[in-house]
C-alpha cells in the first residue's frame, strides 16, 4: 500500500516538475534554468533543434523526389510500347558492356569501401568568370549537406572568381573546410594553343594541366564540373580510390549519349574514344600516378596527333582525355553510371537509372541547363532547386572528434560578450559573420580614364528591390550594391533582374549578395560591403530609396574635380528632399524643384520628424546658391555625400534604425572633412512602408536604451581614437 501511494506522488510530480520546466523556459531569465542551461546555452540549443529539423525536412524532400522519380520511371516501363524491346535490350547492353580491357564488368550496386572518418578528401574545381560561382554554391551546399570528413578544395580560378570564392568560403565559415587558389593564368599557356569549340573557352582545358596546377605534395583528387550536385556523401566517391589497380590513374563514368560512336547525326565525326567514350564532368584523378607516367608529355602528344585531322576539340578537354584513354586504356578504371548521370543534349541517362535507384551524382552537361529535355527532369530539377533554395547557414556543422577545424574568431568574441547584457542581441549582431557572395551577376566595367568618375553605393532587402530599377533610370554611371537576402529570396531576385529589360542590360551595377543571419538588418555591415567593391576613385554615399537627379553623375564627376577631391578632405553634399507622393512627376531642373517644394509637393528631408538629421545642409541658403558654399557639422548630422573612396568603414556596431549613417559622418568630422553643399545638385527620397527596424525602434523602449548607450560608446571611442572631445548633445532620439 505504502509503495502505491509512493508511485502515485511520483507520477503526479513528473506533471507538476514538467509544468515547472514549461514556465521557466519561457521566461527572460538571467539565471541558469532548471536544467542547468545558461540562456546562450539554451538558445544554441534551440539552434541546434531548429538546425536538425531544417535537415531532416530536407532529407525527406529528397526522399520523396527520389522515390517519386523510380514510381515515375517504373509506370512508364510498364506503358511504354514505343520502343522496340530489342532495340531497348541493344542500347543497354552497349552502355554497360565493359571493353576487353582485362577490367570485370561494371556493377551497379555494390558497398563501397569505407573512408576513416578524420581523413581529409580533396576537390579540384574549375572556376572563371562572375556566373559560373553561382553554381559553385549550390555544388558546395549538396557537398556540404551530406559530408562527414574535412574537405579541401582546389580552384583554378581567373581573378574574378578567386575574389568572389574567396570572400565566400572566408564568410562562410564551415568547420572542416579549406580552400586553396591557383591562378589559371599561369597555365594558360599550357592549353592556349587547343583549338575549341566548346562553349567553355579556355577554361575547359584545365583540367588536362592539373598535375601541373596542384601542388606536387597532392597526391589524388575528386575534379567536378561545377554543374554538378550530390545526392549522397562524397566519402563514397573519395573510397572508391581504393579499388584502383596499380596503373589506374583515371575514373570516370561511361558517357551517356551517343556523341563518341558518331550517330547523332550525319557526317558526325568525333575524337577517337573507347567505345561510347567517357564524361570527363566527374573524376576520380590520382595525380601522383599520372606525373609518373608523364601525362603531360602523354596528352600533348596525343592532343598534337589528332588535331591534324580533327582541326579543333568540340567537347575540350574530355576529347583528349577519351583520345589518350583510347591509345591507354590500362589508365582507366570505370566508375558506375551513377556516379554521373548525365542530363546533356541527346542523353541516354535513363538507361542508367532505370536499373539503379540508387543515384549519386547529377550531371547537368547541356548549356541549357535545366531546360534540357528529359521526361524525368522536373525531379532533377527538384532535386537541384531544394539545394539551390537551401539555407547555408545551416551547413556549419562542426565535424565533432577530428579537431581539424581552425578556431572560429567569432566564437571567441561572443564569449567576451556578457549574455546578461540587455543589449547582447545588439553586440552579437556586430560580430556576426554574414556569409557573402561578391558580384552575384556579372560586372563589366571599366572606371573612366578622366580619374574622376564616381560610384553610387547602396544597400537594400527584398522589399527595395523594386526601386533598382528607377534608380538605373536615373544614374546612368557605376553602381555598387549590398543586397540583404535569404537564399529563396536571392533566386527570386536573380529571376527578377535577369527578367527586367533595365537591369538585365546594365552591366555596371554590382550585386553583392549579404546573407540573412540574426534578427537585425546588419545596414552598415551592407554599406561597407558596397563601399569596398567599388574600382572608381570617387563614391556617392547614398540609399536605395533615393532618386537622384538626372544627370547627377555627370554634374558630380565634375564637381570631384572642380573642388579637388582629389588632394583635400572633402565631403560634397547632394541636398535631400523627399516626396508623400507614390507617382511624382520628378523635377527637372532646380527650378522646377523649388516650385515643387513651394507647392508643397515636395518638401526638405525629414524637416518634420529629423530636422536635425539635414538642418546644417542650410536649405534656405541652397535656394539661392549658384557656387558650392561649406557648412558646419553640427551633432546627429547625416547628409549623403560624394567623397573619396578610402573613406573609413561605417561603424558595424549600429544596427537595424537609428545613428547609422550619424556616425559616420561623424568620424568624416573627426578626421577633418570639411563639408560642401553642392548648390545645383539634388535627391528625392521615395515613399515606402516603413521597414520591420523602425517599427522595432518605435515599440521598444529597451531598443531605444541600447542605442543610446551604443551610442554613448561610440563617441567616447571616437574621442580616444582622435583626441578630440565632441560636443553631442544628450537629447532623446526623435525620429
């Protein structure tokens, strides 16, 4: 009895302790909490949660798409009467017949050898140009997603990709990465002298060099195509090594199509290859094997021989490489037909993955990309689109026990950090590393030989992405921008620009993708990524939601020279003014504005809420002004300026709403920039819903606090870092 009434308080405890648990988690608590979790613990383990269910979500919707794809391919097997069985039974036992090589058979199901969990697998990529990193992202996130050992990468590069790859993967941060970067400008010579047709260029020959590019010390290599994506651990793949013979150096997956037995069409007259020939989009190489049996020396020879009756490769470097394969076969060591499914012009891949279920790799090999035709398609395309749409951040994983990963700096400041702070979220928020993707579209421009050409730097989010388009309407010269987005939201902006019949033809407005990560919109991180992109000597400092005047950048590039920019601290002061009107007829001239402003269309920046954000700039004055006249910096002052690119970087430390922009013209201030109001220039600010940052400013006394002490903070930095005292005045924030 006694016993009973025990349990009995037992199971009523578990409740009422359960109930306890529920209250106190949902507290702001300061203290640990019932389970001995600090509130940062906490939190990373709500991260964690969150993280793993991001994943597993994901695996179920590969899952589903594979499963989906083998229902699909299944059904149509059993309706399909169009293709003769005989014909059906010829093509397959053509792909999977191995050659007389002394090699066994292709098997397509098989267990490959397991990789020590801690051994590192290295990846060689080919990479030029702006476009082509896009793929390498989506290519990276596949990898990523599924890998368990520490992966080294290897690009040859041109120095555009090398700039926008390496700032990349330096933001990005994943544990258990490395990244190292050859110059394919010190090869070219090497494969220059090729012929080729191939819509690659001399980037598509790289890959006959790379015993040459990659360090001596590196014994074997995974290379891909960048148009690739995994759909299993590349540890699998890595294992495979493993099964090569003494004299295999080579392994690739049997091409599938019928480009290397010359019957796509009439007079069709490929490379030499072993029977169907090999697809050079994924390979195993084992670089130290190769340099023994001097493949340089070998493809050369071979490239030289057949070029005098080929004329020019069509597919570049897997022509060669199939003509050297041909004239050496004991090289080659045939990966299964998964490892490579090819979806290219004239592809036979479904007679890959009619027998294997199993698929590991995908191959889009088709310029066309994924518009090639292939009744499957629409679940590759799913397949490639989860990856492309999926959140990054959640891919730094630290790979637990291999303590190979370098200590991450950002770790170690947010331990410095109080979490008690009330303003913790605020100081996390400026030690946050935003994963960021440079030139997301492609730039071509070169700054005017005059040194006196200017850049508009800008920064937006999604919901600013429709004022882009004015705004090339009316600067017409460089455009450097900070684009805060998610990765959904960034294919919906590629989509969106690539689309416009604006923006799809300017190709000197510089997208700089800044990755959401935290509940603040990081704008002078933003800023300061636009800033140091910019090639021109001169910059104008400004928002996206500002018009400015026609030909501002031409009455702008003269005035750099005429004030001498050049040699003197010089701040030039475009004037704001701003519209409550969504359709504008937009002024002209000065004239027309200042009628506009007398009729009360327009009025000066912020004059009712901020006046002392514009009130130096001296509007009254700027009314009659024909010649440049200089004003004072005066406290919370914020014009948008033209100066010289070497500006200080804004201040990381503000973010969201409010001392932003202040704070910076502060430091102009600081180190002596004297401030110039241009009289005949100008720029109009556009009406839009007020964003998420300002709301959280009105609503939130403690938002407020903490700028203000940030605020306190910065200045008596400033102070320390120039030896100068300002006089700021310590009113409430109006805004």
């Amino acid at each position: 009895m006694r016993r009973r009434r025990l349990v009995f308080v037992c199971l009523c405890c578990i409740p009422a302790v359960l109930l306890l648990y529920l209250i106190n988690s949902h507290r702001d608590i300061t203290t640990v909490n019932l389970l001995g979790f600090t509130r940062r613990e906490a939190k990373l383990a709500e991260r964690v949660r969150e993280v793993e269910e991001q994943n597993q979500l994901l695996r179920r919707q590969l899952s589903i798409s594979q499963n989906e794809l083998v229902s699909v391919i299944r059904e149509s097997q059993q309706n399909q009467t169009g293709l003769d069985k005989t014909e059906r039974s010829a093509k397959m036992s053509s792909m999977k017949r191995p050659q007389k090589t002394g090699r066994q058979s292709l098997v397509c199901s098989y267990r490959e050898p397991e990789v020590p969990k801690c051994e590192t697998i290295h990846v060689a990529i080919v990479c030029a140009g702006y476009n082509s990193t896009r793929s390498v992202v989506t290519l990276m996130k596949s990898i990523l997603f599924y890998r368990k050992n520490p992966l080294s990468f290897h690009f040859i590069s041109d120095s555009v990709a090398q700039l926008i790859l390496h700032t990349l993967f330096q933001t990005w941060s994943v544990p258990g990465v490395d990244v190292n970067f050859y110059l394919a400008d010190n090869v070219q010579g090497e494969v220059s002298w090729i012929p080729n047709k191939h819509y690659s260029g001399i980037y598509g020959l790289m890959k006959l060099v790379l015993t040459k590019a990659l360090p001596e010390t590196l014994e074997k290599v995974i290379v891909l195509d960048t148009d690739v994506t995994f759909a299993t651990d590349i540890a699998e793949l890595w294992g495979i090594f493993r099964k090569f013979t003494s004299k295999q150096a080579i392994g690739l997956v049997e091409n599938q199509s019928d480009w290397y037995l010359g019957k796509l069409w009439k007079n069709h007259r490929p490379w030499p290859a072993l029977g169907r020939g090999f697809n050079t989009g994924v390979i195993l190489l084992h670089l130290q094997r190769l340099r023994e049996f001097s493949w340089m020396q070998m493809w050369r020879l071979t490239a030289e021989k057949e070029l005098l009756s080929m004329l020019a490769t069509s597919l570049a470097d897997q022509d060669i490489i199939n003509a050297v394969l041909k004239q050496h076969p004991y090289l080659i060591y045939r990966l299964p037909c998964q490892w490579n499914v090819q979806l290219g012009d004239n592809t036979l891949s479904e007679l890959c993955y009619t027998e294997v279920q199993d698929l590991k790799v995908i191959h889009w090999n088709s310029p066309k990309k994924l518009k090639v035709k292939n009744k499957h398609v629409e679940f590759f395309r799913n397949l490639y689109l989860t990856f492309l749409e999926y959140d990054g951040n959640l891919l730094r994983q630290e790979l637990i026990g291999c303590n190979k990963s370098r200590t991450n700096h950002v770790e170690d400041v947010l331990n410095t950090i109080d979490e008690d702070d009330p303003c913790y979220e605020f100081r996390r928020a400026r030690v946050v590393q935003h994963r960021t993707h440079l030139y997301y579209i492609e730039y071509d421009y070169e700054p005017s030989s005059d040194g006196n050409d200017v850049t508009l730097v800008a920064q937006l989010s999604m919901d600013r992405l429709q004022m882009v388009e004015a705004l090339c309407k009316h600067w017409e010269g460089p455009i450097s921008l900070a684009l805060y987005m998610s990765d959904s939201e960034v294919q919906q902006f590629l989509g969106y620009t690539l689309s416009s019949e604006i923006l799809r033809v300017r190709k000197n407005v510089g997208y700089h993708i800044v990755y959401r990560d935290g509940p603040f919109y990081p704008i002078n991180l933003l800023r300061n990524v636009a800033l140091q992109q910019v090639t021109t000597p001169f910059v104008f400092l400004t928002d996206v939601d500002f018009l400015p005047m026609f030909g501002l950048y031409e009455y702008l590039k003269k005035s750099v020279i005429s004030m001498g920019l050049e040699t003197f601290k010089k701040a030039l002061i475009v004037p704001a003014f701003e519209t409550q009107r969504y359709r504008l007829s937009f002024p002209k001239s000065k004239a027309e504005l200042l009628s506009m402003l007398d009729m009360g269309t327009l009025f000066t920046f912020r004059y009712h809420v901020w006046t002392r954000g514009h009130a130096p700039t001296n509007y009254a004055k700027w009314r009659t002004a024909t010649t440049p006249y200089r004003v004072l910096w005066e406290p919370d002052f914020e014009p948008y300026v033209v100066v010289r690119r070497n500006v200080p970087d804004y201040d990381r430390k503000f973010v969201g709403f409010g001392w932003n922009k202040v704070s910076h013209v502060m430091e102009l201030h600081a180190q002596g920039f004297e401030f110039i109001v241009l009289p005949n220039a100008f720029t109009i600010h556009m009406p839009h819903a007020p964003s998420f940052d300002i709301a959280k400013f009105r609503s939130s006394s403690q938002y407020r606090k903490c700028l203000k002490i940030l605020k306190q903070e910065f200045v008596k930095q400033l102070s320390t870092r120039y030896s100068k005292e300002f006089n700021v005045e310590k009113r409430k924030l109006k805004r």
